[in-house]
C-alpha cells in the first residue's frame, strides 16, 4: 500500500508492507482514523522535520499495541465463553477450577487534577470497601498525591502507575522519595517500558517492588521482564492474544515464582474483566486484579459481586443486547497519557 504526503510546497511517498492476506483494510484505517488526524488535527504537525518523537509514542500505544493480537484476544475469548455454555459449565471449571471463591481487587483511579477531589474520591472508595487503590497522577505530582493520600489514610495499601514517564536515575529518585510512603508498587516507570535492561537495573536498587507487563505481547517478552527482577508482572488478557497466551504466561511467572497483577482497562474492560476474575478464582499466582472505583452499569452486564476488596464474578458474560445503542462506542483519537508525550507535544500544538 503506497501513501502519499505533501503540503504546498512538495510532497513524499511511503509504503506499508501488508504483513497478512487480505486486511489492507486495517492498514488503510490506521492511517485514516488514528495517524492521519492526530499529526493534522490533534499535535498540528506541518513539518516533516518535527514528528519523529511523535511516531515511537504512536508505535507504542497503537503499534506495538499489535491490533492483530487484539483481534484474536476478543475472538479467541469468545470461543472459551462459547465452550463454557456449550459444556453449561462455569468459565472457571473450563480454566481448571476453582481454588477460592472471591478475588481480592484493588480500586484503579482516573487521573485527578485537583489533590482535594483525589481525596474525597479515596474517601468515596474506602467507605464502599476498598482497602487498596492505584493512582494514576501525572508523575510531577505523584509524590505529593502519595504524601496528601498516604497522611488522612494509614491503613490502605496504595500503588502508584506512573505510565512511563522516567530514565533510569529519574525513576531511582522516584523510587527513593516513594518510599517512605509505604506504597506497595510502582508501576511502568521507565520510558519505554519494555527497556529490559534498565529495568533490570531498577529493580536492584529501587526500595519499592516495580511492577509492569500492561505493554507486552509475547511469552519472550514476559520472559525478559520477568529475568529484569519485577515484583509483579501485568498481562491484559484482551491485548495479548486471549486466554491461551494468558494461562502460559500465568505458568511463566510461576516459574519465577512472581506475581500477578493483571491490567484491564477499568471503565472500559468489562468482559476481559469478567475473564480475568475467573481466571484469578482458578490460580493462586494472580494476587489481585484491577477493578473499577466507579459502579458498573448494570443494565448492560451481569455484575460481579463485590464485597469488601473482594469480587466474585459471574460465571460467564451477559450482555442485554437490548441496550447496547445506549453504550455504543464513541470514536475519538486518543493515545495513551503517557505524561512527557503531552509535556513534549503542547509544543507542536
Ligand atoms: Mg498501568
């Protein structure tokens, strides 16, 4: 597939080689829908001389992503819901049976841009039962979040995700100023994160156990951050391929006698989530799972229980087809809020 770039003056052609039969689809509405508005519209690119930064983050949070991992994770996940109903079993006696019956979760945090909202919104979580939060504050003020959270709650477990903002010596400060707010993990500190080797040189001097994995698509992948020392690895289970890949991964950290934490996308991620809480009820390497704050729309699904920190999810997913137009997605660029991408591209705009 040829694509051709110009502006008044001159003009540039490129290729995309078509890995796969038949989907130049994909590739044309990549560009389309995703690089074509955001270098226009969203960052105002007008030289060729400025995007380069622009394009590894676009690699990172759409590419690497890999859409064709993605494809196969809903479509792979499906098949297990299908078998499970066909043998009329629950999901968890199809990934083995279960060892518990509740999955202990933690309440994962939209960004705040006030301290005074994040900590009526902990207050919130707390009072519903929470006793473990992750926050997603911009890395600048991370620390002051911690300290401000950490000062009115002494009891809560709290984990930080910082998204990949830091080099090396910038996420050992981190890790050192953290520290004395007793946070359970950091996660994605270093840019990029799949940085193996400068993980590895983290995880040895950080007083903090390092958790990452969201942004890994291959069992080497996972291999590698799991010889780099991490605490906690963090597989999503509707970008990696489903939840075959899931379960070796699952072995691989217990090889390793590691943790699992997997990621899901709170607000969004509700059948994943429903998969990953069966998972969890069915492996003792999967410490905790990411969980919304917010309630989710019971209408649409058939809700987990929550209790208490603790979650016992259906037994497989139901969605009331009736309603869907009310949730029908909603197309917008975004690419993920990785912290010095938009400090980098206000420059552009
Ligand atoms: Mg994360």
């Amino acid at each position: 597939m040829y694509v051709k770039l110009s502006d008044k003056e001159s003009y540039g052609w490129g290729e995309s080689l078509i890995a796969g039969s038949g989907i130049i689809g994909a590739y044309s509405s990549i560009i389309r829908e995703l690089i074509k508005p955001l270098i226009e519209e969203k960052y105002n690119i007008r030289s060729p001389f400025e995007f380069e930064e622009v394009f590894e983050k676009i690699m990172f949070s759409a590419g690497n992503c890999g859409i064709v991992t993605g494809a196969i994770s809903a479509v792979e996940m499906a098949m297990w819901g299908l078998k499970a109903r066909k043998m009329k079993i629950p999901l968890y006696e199809l990934f083995g049976g279960k060892i518990k019956d509740y999955v202990k979760v933690y309440g994962s945090f939209p960004r705040f841009s006030k301290i005074d909202d994040l900590i009526k919104a902990v207050e919130f979580t707390v009072n519903k039962g929470f006793d473990f939060i992750k926050l997603h504050q911009p890395p600048s003020t991370t620390l002051e979040a911690v300290k401000a959270v950490r000062e009115r709650f002494k009891e809560i477990k709290i984990a930080v995700d910082l998204n990949s903002p830091f080099d090396l010596s910038e996420a050992k400060n981190f890790a050192d100023k953290i520290a004395r707010y007793e946070v359970e993990w950091i996660e994605e500190p270093l840019w990029p994160p799949n940085d193996y080797f400068a993980l590895e040189k983290l995880t040895k001097v950080s007083p903090v156990p390092i958790a990452a994995g969201e942004n890994e698509y291959t069992l080497y992948g996972f291999r590698k951050l799991l010889e780099s020392g991490v605490s906690y690895i963090q597989p999503d289970v509707a970008k990696i391929g489903g939840i075959s890949k899931f379960l070796k991964v699952l072995d691989l950290a217990s090889s390793y006698g590691v943790k699992v934490a997997p990621h899901d996308r709170p607000d969004s991620s509700i059948v994943s989530l429903i998969y990953t809480l069966n998972l969890a009820l069915t492996r003792n390497e999967i410490k905790i799972v990411e969980y919304p704050i917010s309630d989710l729309p019971k209408d649409l699904f058939n809700e987990p229980t929550f209790e208490k920190g603790y979650v016992r999810p259906p037994e497989n997913i139901e969605i009331n087809n009736s309603i869907l137009n009310k949730y029908s997605y909603i197309n917008r660029i975004r690419v993920l809020h990785f912290s010095d991408l938009n400090d980098k591209l206000i420059k552009y705009g």
